[in-house]
C-alpha cells in the first residue's frame, strides 16, 4: 500500500487497495495498447471499428474497476474511491468502520461501503485454509494474529485505529457523496460508440 503512486494524496495518507486488480487492470491496457496498434495497422473495415470500441469500453472498464478503486486514509477523513462516485468522511463524523465481505463505514444511520477489497465467503475460507498451511512457518505470536484475517479484516483494523486518533476533532461534519466524471464519461462514450458502431454495421 502506497500514497506515493497519486500525486494528489496527501502526504502520509494511506492508500488500501487491491494488488490483483490493479495487476489485471494493467495488463489489460497492454493488451488492449497492441491490439489498437494493429487494429491502426491493418484495420481498414467496419469489423475492425466495432472491434476498437469494444476495446475502448473495456478500457474504460479496466479503469473504473481494477486501476481507479482505492481508500485514502489522511488527517481529515477518509475517502471511498469507487466506481463511478467518490465518498469523503471527515473522520469527526465516522461512527463506526465494519468489516465482514466488504469495508464499511458508518455516519449516522447511513452506511457506505467501499467497492474494493470485497470478501467473498470462498475467498475467505481460502485465506483460512492458506494461513493455517502457513501457520508453522511463523511464530506463534504472529500466527495467532493473521489467523482468519483477511486483507478487508486488516484494512478495517486500521482505519478504527486512524480513526481514534483523529475522531476528538471539534466541528460538525457530513459525508460527501459526488460523482467522479472522468469515469463515467470512461463507460459512457465507449459504449455509445459501440452502439452506433454496430448500428451503422447493421443498416
């Protein structure tokens, strides 16, 4: 976990967010990279136009699924970056964070969840079945603690302890809720260009 990749974190802030997705989103802009260079290259139909806006909505998709999800932890709130929208929490106004199958934080009667590091039941018997073949390669102490634990369980662990460092703040404050544009328009503009794309193929 790193703040150093997002020049706009604050300085000692802490990201969370997931190395596997991030992985797949990546190699999927490689991919995605060459195949436009050939699709340049050589493509000269209708086939090859709808082909390079199917590669551009998923190049949206990969940006708003595996490369743009992430919390950021900093001295004033925390921030749910998911999807399409974006949650700031001063940490004043936080009631509680839960874990379970996902991060949650809590403001009042309101709940909010973040999208990345999401736990399926499968995925955390598979940790539990991992830790325990681990078990004997580490001392006790240690074994004890990461025993059943996911990274959803040590995210949430963290940012109670943030949060008790910084929650005695005075002042009033309430979530923020907006949509990130550059996402949305990552999905819609793609996917429009698909449908006139096949539309025109079609006529």
């Amino acid at each position: 976990m790193t703040a150093a990749v997002f020049r706009k974190t604050p300085p000692g802030a802490r990201v969370f967010r997931s190395g596997v997705l991030r992985f797949a989103g990546w190699a999927w802009m490689v991919f995605a990279a060459l195949n436009f260079v050939d699709l340049i290259w050589r493509g000269r139909d209708m086939a090859s136009a709808i082909a390079a806006a199917l590669m551009l909505l998923g190049t949206g998709i990969a940006y708003a699924v595996a490369l743009r999800p992430r919390i950021v932890a900093d001295d004033e709130a925390v921030s749910f970056h998911n999807l399409l929208r974006d949650v700031r929490l001063p940490w004043e106004a936080v009631t509680r964070f839960e874990g379970g199958d996902a991060v949650y934080a809590h403001v009042g009667d309101r709940r909010f969840r973040a999208f990345i590091l999401q736990t399926s039941p499968r995925a955390r018997a598979r940790s539990e079945m991992k830790a325990r073949r681990e078990e004997k390669k580490l001392p006790e102490a240690v074994a004890a603690y990461m025993r059943g634990r996911t990274a959803t369980d040590f995210t949430v662990e963290q940012l109670r302890e943030m949060a008790g460092r910084h929650r005695s703040k005075d002042g009033v404050a309430e979530a923020a809720v907006t949509w990130f544009w550059p996402a949305v328009l990552a999905l819609v503009v793609p996917g429009l260009l698909v449908v006139v794309t096949i539309a025109i193929a079609v006529a």
